[in-house]
C-alpha cells in the first residue's frame, strides 16, 4: 500500500480553506499558529489517512501544497 505525504508551504498559505472543502478524507484543518502573512496556515491532521488525490494540491490557488508518494 501506498503511503503519502502531503507538505504545505505554511509561510505561504492565506488560509481560504480550499483545499480543507475539497478534501474526501477530512484530514486538513486550519493551523492554531499564524504564519509570517499573518494568516492561520492550513494543515494536515492525519498523514496516515491521506490516498494521494491530490484535490487539495489542485484546488490550491497560490501552490503551496505538495504531495508526494513512498
């Protein structure tokens, strides 16, 4: 079985929460943390449920989410 990654470049997110409506599993949320545009990043809240869709890389406006297969 195929496991994967999802990677998000948080410094970058404006946080429109895209990604977190497009996701079949539920496993993206927004951060508590604000990041240096003074948003609360979107996140990853169980790898181990992810199944590399790639909807939420897809669906991100600006890019900052990666997906990688292992």
């Amino acid at each position: 079985m195929t496991h994967y990654t999802v990677t998000f470049r948080e410094d970058k997110c404006k946080g429109c929460e895209l990604c977190i409506s497009v996701c079949p599993k539920n496993i993206l949320a927004l951060r508590d943390t604000i990041n240096i545009k003074g948003y609360h990043p979107a996140g990853v809240t169980d790898q181990d449920q992810c199944i590399g869709c790639c909807s939420c890389a897809l669906s991100c406006p600006d890019g900052v989410i990666r997906i990688d297969a292992e």
